[in-house]
C-alpha cells in the first residue's frame, strides 16, 4: 500500500496537523485491535498517513481535494454525537475519496479495497476495516439505511459542501467542472444534472437532525440553482 512518490502533499497548510491527526486515529484503532498487553512494536502510522495524504493531493484532482479531506473530517467531529463508532467514521472519512480518477466510475470501491488492505496491513482489525469500506461505498449514492448511524454521519459530512454560502457553492461547482475538463460542456450538462437531480430525489439529503436542521433547506436551494443554470 504505501509508496513514496515526490510530495506534492506537504505544501499544503495543514499537513504536519493532518498527519499528526491521522497517526493519533490509527493508533488508537490499531491498540483497540492489539490483544492485551499488546505487542511489542505496532506498525508506524505515519508512512499510512503520508501516503494517503500524496494521494489526496494527486494533479488530477480539483475538487476531491486534500481541502475537500479537512472539511468532511471537520463535519464528521461536529456529527460525532451521533456516530456509534467515531473512529470508524473518521477512518472512512480518510478512505472515502483516497482513489480518485475523473473519468472513472469505480473509485468508491478501489477506495474501500485500499482501505481494507492498507488497514489489516496496519494492524487495525478485519471487523472494522470490513466496516470502513462499507462506509466508503455508501459514498456512491449517499442514502445510508435508515438507522445507519455511522453511515449517516459519513454521507451528511460529504454532503455538507451542499450547503455552503452562495460563494463557496459557486466555488464547489466551478471545482467540480474543473476536474472534468475533458468533458464536451453539453455532456457535462447532462451529466452532471442527473447528479443533482437524483440528490433532489432522496427522500432527505441528510439524515442526522443536525443536518437536516442546519443544511437540508440551503442545500436544496443551492441545487436547484445549479440546475436552473445548467439548463437555461
């Protein structure tokens, strides 16, 4: 899993936090994993973290972004109340978009197997690497099942860029076409309003009350905007 390539990851301003976050995390779930009195040396979490963060950091991205990685951690840790495994979810939240290509549909799932070997590798147990990757893969339609509280937490924490301020929604979308340029624009069009318009379909954007308190109303507002922009 881990390689090394040329950092492109360490400009950026919060890097040293990130990996100091993400060693924090993976120690805890790899002492969680340990048997008692664990063993004498655990895998370094650093070169796990330091890979993840190349490849959040990747030419090719302009919206899945390692900004993109910091704001869906922040919204994980304001939802943390209503997660039954935090650390689970953050770990989902690290894998959720660790693979990424534009012009490919499989990046949810080359994701969830990445997190599933890089995890085990570590030393994290089978059980809650089986259930990071379950998480990553709910991140292809965001409709977690009703009662799904960890599921519920990833999906409104990726979702909550929906709610941004009128310029940071301006910002998102103009993001999110950037990363496919090599699109023809009537494709894009298409595209991309079907995406919008099967999140108008859900029964609910969100589902913890925060998110629904707090960003489902903005949210709608935002994509229906979008949508009227594509079409016009």
């Amino acid at each position: 899993m881990i390689r090394m390539p040329e950092s492109r990851a360490a400009a950026h301003p919060r890097y040293e936090a990130l990996l100091a976050e993400w060693c924090e995390l993976l120690r805890r779930c790899q002492e969680a994993t340990a048997p008692h009195g664990g063993p004498a040396e655990l895998p370094d979490p650093a070169p796990y973290g330091r890979d993840l963060l190349e490849r959040w950091a990747e030419p090719q991205r302009r919206y899945h972004t390692l900004d993109h990685l910091v704001t869906v951690l922040a919204r994980t840790t304001e939802l943390t109340v209503y997660a039954h495994d935090p650390d689970t979810v953050a770990l989902a939240a690290w894998f959720h978009d660790a693979v990424y290509r534009p012009d490919r549909s499989e990046n949810e799932e080359r994701s969830a197997a990445l997190a599933v070997r890089a995890l085990t590798e570590a030393g994290v147990g089978q059980d809650r690497a089986a259930e990071v990757a379950r998480l990553v893969r709910l991140t292809v339609d965001h409709d977690p099942a009703d009662g799904d509280a960890d599921g519920e937490v990833l999906c409104d924490a990726d979702l909550a860029v929906l709610a941004g301020d009128p310029a940071q929604y301006a910002a998102y979308a103009a993001a999110v076409r950037e990363e496919f340029a090599f699109v023809p624009d009537d494709a894009f069009r298409a595209g991309r309003s079907d995406i919008l318009r099967r999140l108008l379909d859900l029964p609910r954007l969100f589902r913890t009350d925060y998110g629904r308190d707090q960003w489902e109303g903005v949210a709608h507002r935002n994509i229906a905007t979008e949508l009227e922009l594509l079409e016009a």
